[in-house]
C-alpha cells in the first residue's frame, strides 16, 4: 500500500507544489488503515472521513457501481445529499465519471450540463470533484462537494486520485479475502460432509469387526486379521478426524470441556490403550512417571487425542528393538503459582531433518517425504497437537539431534493444587454387568444390524428402528434405559427425536446418546443441547461406548 502512494505520489510531483505535511500524513495513515481492512464497510468509514479532511470540503459521498446504477452508499456532509440512494449511470455526475474514466472537476454546478439541477436544487452543493474508483474499470466514486463556489486545487484533486487509487486496491484485496473465506467455508462443510459419508460406510465394518475380535479372540491366523482389520479401521477414522479437527480449529469452532484430573493416570491410560501398537511395533517403552498425582484442568478427549498423536509419531517413526522414553515432571511456580507439569515423548528413530523443524507444526508439513510414504499421513497430527496444547494455555516443542538420532517432543502445561482422588464405587462396577433394554435408532441396516449384534454379545435386550418417527414410538412402548440414536434419519432427525423424548417423563431416567457421522464441535454442542447425554462419533470404539452406557447406572444410583 505504501508503495502505491509513493508511486501515485511521485507520478504526479511534476504537476503541483509538494503537499503539505499535514495531508502527506493523513493520506499516510489512510494508505495503512485500509491496508488492514477485511471488509467493504471498514472502507467506507474510512475512506468518507479521509476525503474531507484531504480536501477540506464541505461534504463527501462514497458511491459503489451497482450494475448499471450509482448506488450512494455513505456520506460525510454539514447537510443531507443521497445517502441509500440510486440512480442511472448516465443521469449523475459519479456515473458520467464511472463511464468516461476520469475526474469531473466542476466549479459551477449550474453552468454544467452534466449536472442533473433538480437533483442538486436540494443541496447545499454549488462546486463538486468527482473521481472514479480504479480507472481501468471503475467500480466507484468518490465525491467532494462545496457549499461556496469554489475552484478545486490540484493538490485538492490529486489528493482525492491518490485515496481513490488506494481505496480501488483495498476493495479489490476485501473482494479477494471474501472469495477466499467463503471458498474455506465451502471446503469446510465438503470435509464435514466428507468426514461423515466415509463414517457411514467404515462404521458398519468396524462393528463388524469389533464383533469378530469378541467371537473369535486375538490369536491364530483369523484373530491376527481381526487385529489388523481394527488396526487399519483406527488409524482411517484417526485420519477422518484429524480432517475436521484442523479445520475447526483454524475457524475457532473447537471448545474445551475441562475437567479436574490427575495426568499421570492419563498417560498410564493412554499408553495401556497403545499397548497392542507397542508390542506390534516391537518397541520398547520405558515410563518414568511421579508416584503422587499432577492435577490439572484439561479436556480428557483431548488430551488422549495429543498424547496419543506423539506417541503414534514415535511409533511410526521408530525402527524395531528401539526405545520410546515417557517422562513426566513437575516444575513448581514461585510463590506457589505457576506450576507446569511437563510430558515429554523421546525416541531413538530416525530423527527430524532440521530444515523441517521450523514448520513442523504448520498444516500439512510431512516429515516422511520419501516415495513410498511409508511413515506419512496427512501431515495434521502435529498441528492439531499444537493447537490443542495452546488452547489449554501450555506449549509443546519438537527437537531432535539429527537424521537417524531420534527426536523428542515436550508438552507444557500449567496445573493446579492437589485434590483428593475420586474412586469408582463397587457397586457402580457391579450394576454396569447388568442386562439393559437398549434401543438403536439407525437408517443403515449394516450399521444398526452389527450393533445390536455386538450388544446383544454383551448380553443387553436390544431393539432397532430404522427411523426418526418409528424411533420415538418404538422408544414409549420398549421404555429402553439406553437409546443410542443417529442424527441424519429421515422424516425426523436425531435433534428432533432427542428433543420429543426429552419432554417425555418415561424417560427421566434414560441415557441418550448421538451416535452419528457428524463429528464438528457445533453437532457436539447442537446434540447437548438437544437433549442427548453425550455425542460419539463413527466409527465407535465399544469400549467407549460401553464406558458411555456403564455411566447410566451412575446416574441411577445417585438419584
């Protein structure tokens, strides 16, 4: 922008006298302001102040073309001239600018044929400038009007020439960042969209096999499939995942549902949960964690969600035989606040490149850059790692000694006072080994058939309906203790069927639960507010769910 008035300056040096410091600062601090805009009407506030105060008029207007009209959009006058009016092209003196691409300087507004009188009659204006918006295809005006007659100085008019000359480039940059931001929203409800028909498929076969593992077990040549088939379904829903959660996080659509919890015992689950990947890896883990807890407020989900993408890149980038350190440490604050725990994920693998480590968190950075992209992902898990750390006000850093020496990653995040533990009650644990009447709410036959077979294994009395409407009828004759309900169904959405049994006192005492392939923060919080107890994603992983049923009995207990 600056350059523009440098050159829009120096063009012009040679047909007036230097301006004067006063307007050479304003028009500088113009040039700057509308360098920062992302929207027309931040313009026009600007643009309508600054003309008047550059060529000390009496009154301003900001006209946009609007097909084959003027349309007066602001204005910044000691009277009223035509603010949020239009007129023809080829009837006002902006549009005789527009079309002949090129100043109107008019010292008498009533010896000039251009000038519609009847118009002005109206008007304090008796001399006007007019000058058009980017002279190669103008797609505005801006005026400067004159209650006295009144001869407008060259510095007066270059001075209009040079703001509409910046104002052009900062509507063209606004035009560009909108084209920009809606084909991001385009692209992010196509991922969204994306995100959810590949879950509709991959949920059915992930039942499937969650099933087959419970049948036929872990071992021999049909259970080592299983395993892998559960494998390859994770690591593909891990992908869909981080898909939505990058772009979510880029448009500050991800919330936190912070909880008061001890992160040792998170990362004694979290690595329990890799144990399978571990010993498939062929890798050693060697954990050094504090015996006492380390408290802090985090979202859980989350916090798997980070640990788990660093351990998986340890994994990923580790050779066999090779050693994966998990440390944990804590770093008192001063004065007792300030507190910071410290998680650090170490490996003896192949180490970073430093010319990657700059941009190692940036979207889309892959540190496998070999052909057969045989460690690559979609080059998201780092940056969702980064993002996540940041929103719960920690950091996380990369380093690494070089190729073939391993690399380490460390988490920093503040935590809080020691708080007694809660335990599990016993007789919760018992009651959640109880038979429950369960109901599946859920169009795809695969789906709902390999739910309620791997339910029913768990030895619940299971019911399906295959939509909305049916749902909520077959919900008041069943009276199940569990519904678990997706939310794209025909004839009447899942919100809709949370939203009617909510209201139904049958089912005070019932878990609902979103089960669906709509996986953005605003279908979470749409589904809380629906009236469902929790939202999960397909594929689902049934421990989860189990653990999402088991909770029932929690609230039945304690009410």
């Amino acid at each position: 922008m600056k350059n523009i008035l440098q050159t829009s300056i120096s063009q012009k040096q040679n047909l007036h006298q230097s301006y004067s410091i006063s307007s050479y600062n304003r028009l500088l601090l113009v040039v700057k302001d509308l360098a920062c805009v992302r929207t027309i009407e931040e313009i026009i506030e600007i643009v309508r102040l600054a003309a008047r105060d550059l060529t000390n008029a009496d009154g301003v207007t900001f006209v946009l073309r609007d097909g084959e009209c003027c349309h007066y959009v602001d204005e910044n006058a000691i009277g009223p001239l035509w603010k949020g009016m239009r007129f023809p092209l080829k009837s006002c003196i902006s549009g005789w600018a527009m079309l002949n691409k090129q100043a109107a300087v008019i010292e008498d507004i009533y010896q000039d044929a251009r000038i519609p009188i009847e118009a002005y009659k109206v008007t304090f204006v008796k001399s006007l400038v007019m000058v058009p918006i980017r002279i190669s295809d103008p797609l505005g005006a801006i005026g400067a009007y004159w209650s006295t007659q009144h001869r407008a100085t060259s510095e007066e008019i270059e001075l209009l020439e040079i703001l509409t000359d910046t104002t052009g480039v900062a509507i063209a940059n606004v035009q560009l960042f909108q084209k920009l931001t809606n084909q991001n929203a385009l692209k992010d409800k196509f991922i969204a969209m994306l995100a959810h028909e590949l879950r509709n498929p991959v949920a059915p076969i992930s039942n499937g096999v969650q099933l087959l593992k419970l049948k036929l077990g872990e071992t021999g040549a049909v259970g080592e499939t299983v395993l892998m088939m559960q494998h390859q379904i994770k690591h593909l829903s891990k992908l869909i995942d981080e898909l939505l959660d990058v772009s979510s996080i880029t448009y500050g659509k991800i919330s936190l549902n912070l909880e008061k919890v001890n992160l040792v015992e998170l990362v004694r689950q979290s690595l329990n949960d890799h144990a399978q990947a571990i010993k498939r890896s062929n890798l050693n883990v060697v954990q050094d964690l504090p015996n006492k807890p380390l408290w802090a407020y985090v979202d859980p989900t989350r916090f798997f969600q980070v640990f788990g993408n660093l351990l998986d890149n340890a994994l990923k980038f580790s050779k066999p035989d090779g050693i994966i350190w998990v440390d944990v440490s804590f770093i008192p604050g001063e004065n007792g606040s300030g507190s910071v725990a410290i998680l650090s994920v170490r490996d003896s693998g192949i180490g970073i490149d430093p010319t990657i480590l700059p941009e190692l968190f940036e979207p889309f950075t892959q540190a496998d850059r070999s052909l057969d992209r045989s460690r690559g992902g979609l080059g998201l898990g780092l940056s969702v790692v980064k993002s996540l750390v940041e929103l719960h006000g920690g950091n996380v850093e990369a380093s690494s000694r070089g190729i073939n020496l391993g690399a380490e990653f460390k988490v920093t995040l503040p935590v809080c006072e020691e708080i007694t533990a809660w335990h599990n009650d016993p007789e919760i644990i018992e009651a959640a080994k109880k038979s429950l009447k369960i109901l599946v709410i859920e169009d795809n036959e695969d789906s709902a058939v390999t739910l309620k077979a791997v339910l029913e294994h768990f030895g619940h009395e299971v019911s399906v309906a295959n939509n909305g409407i049916s749902g909520v009828e077959t919900a008041r004759e069943f009276e199940p203790h569990v519904i678990i309900c997706d939310i794209g169904l025909p004839e009447m959405d899942g919100f809709a069927v949370a939203q009617e049994l909510s209201k139904d006192s049958k089912f005070t005492h019932s878990i609902l639960i979103a089960l669906t392939g709509y996986g953005g923060q605003e279908d979470k919080e749409l589904a809380l507010k629906s009236g469902f107890k929790c939202h999960l994603t397909k594929p689902v992983d049934f421990e989860i769910l189990t653990a999402e049923i088991d909770r029932y009995f929690e609230g039945v207990l304690s009410s």
